[in-house]
C-alpha cells in the first residue's frame, strides 16, 4: 500500500494513568496531523519523536480525564512559544471549550490573551458526524465512568476508517462501532480495573472485526496471561502503518 493510502500511527504514549512500567500517558498520532487524547506527557513524547507541535491541525479529547486531556495547556503553550499562525481545531465532549479555557487560566493564564492563533471547538454527542481539520469522524458515546461523558471515534481517512475506544468498559456502543474499520485502537487494562476493557473484552471486540489491525494501549503494566496473539501492543513511540 502506498504511503498516501495507508494510516499511520504514532504512539506518543501507551500506559495509564498511574505511568505504569514509566510508559507516557496514553496518547497517539494520526498521520502525523491528528492527535487522539492529550495527557501531560505530550510535548517530551513530540521531542523524543522530534516532531514539532505545529504538524498537529486537530485534538481530539474522548474524556475529560487527566491523563487523557490535562497535555493541552502545554501544546497550546508550544504552540504560542512557536509562533504558531494557523489555527487549531479540538473536538471533544460537550464543555471542551470551558474546561480547555479553564485550564489554560489555571495554567498559563497570558494564553488567553496572547494567542496569534485561533482555537476552534467541536462539541460531541453520541452519533454525532463531523469533520475535524478535513477528518471525517462518528463519535458514540461509551461506558467509562458515571461522573463523565466519554466517547470513542471512528474516523476516515485516504478511504480507510480508525476505530479508537477511548476508555470504556465492553458496552455495545463500542461493540457496533468497529465492524469494517481497517485498525482498531483499543484500551486494555490486564488487572482488575472494571471501568476499562479486560483482555477478553477486547478478543471479543476484535473478533467484531476480523479483518482489522488492533493495538491495544492503555496499558497497566499487569501481563496478560494468555498473550496477545494476533494483536499489536502499543509502546512509548511506536510507529504502525497499515
């Protein structure tokens, strides 16, 4: 497959929230433009790949917890110390653009003022269709935890389509959403955490699209027993093209 069809994956991070076994903050790169959640570790992750904050058009955030979405007043602020002109799209659910504020006040409060960019915000809703900085994407909302709105995507790209879960537990959202997609990106979480996918969960979500590339991410440092045959995993760094 030529390089202009394929979808290409970089994993800026790949573990939990707690960092296990020291991995980054689960986080990835869609051809080399779109970023898919956007934990603290982001911009060491973008200098150790050597790739500039300024090759992102578009965020898109699945929920608002810290390890997905608190990297954002940094490559804002990389972005600001950059000179960055052109302007930065961030998809994500309802309320992204009061709490990206929020934090930018919290954080670096100059930002609101100083930017020479603009900020663009898309709020989500389950089955919602849109198009992101010239990605098409579905967004359904998943089951994670009570308190959040959280969502996965499924976006289209040089006439393929990327499934990404977010965090979820096995919820038949998630379940509808992959059939036919080309990669699948999944969480997985190997120990005892009900509010994500265990490795059956994700077996069983993967054989809903037998034909695709899944990697699971998200990782929490436990082995999975029985390996992950026929699965990709996900490292701090790792590249994929499908």
């Amino acid at each position: 497959m030529s390089a202009a069809q394929s979808l290409d994956l970089l994993f800026l991070g790949s573990g939990n929230a707690f960092a296990a076994q020291g991995r980054a903050f689960s986080s990835f790169l869609l051809n080399g433009r779109y970023l898919f959640d956007c934990g603290p570790t982001v911009l060491q992750q973008l200098r150790k790949a050597n790739l500039p904050s300024s090759d992102i058009d578009a965020v898109l955030i699945s929920h608002f917890h810290a390890d997905h979405f608190f990297g954002l007043p940094f490559l804002i602020l990389d972005a600001w110390r950059e000179q960055r002109a052109k302007d930065l799209w961030i998809a994500g659910p309802p309320g992204i653009e009061e709490r990206t504020m929020g934090l930018l006040r919290l954080g670096y409060e100059m930002l609101t003022r100083r930017l020479e960019f603009k900020l663009h915000f898309i709020d989500v809703a389950d089955g919602m269709e849109a198009e992101i900085a010239g990605l098409p994407f579905t967004a359904v909302s998943v089951e994670h935890v009570a308190e959040l709105d959280c969502f996965a995507f499924r976006a289209r790209l040089n006439g393929r389509s990327l499934v990404y879960s977010g965090d979820s537990k096995l919820c038949d959202s998630l379940l509808d959403l992959v059939p036919g997609a080309d990669v699948v990106v999944l969480e997985c979480a190997c120990g005892d955490e009900p509010v994500h996918l265990s490795p059956d969960d994700v077996a069983r979500i993967a054989a809903r699209a037998p034909k695709a590339q899944t990697i699971v991410t998200h990782l929490d440092g436990h082995d999975h027993p029985g390996g992950w045959r026929g699965l990709h995993v996900a490292q701090d760094l790792a590249r994929f093209s499908f």
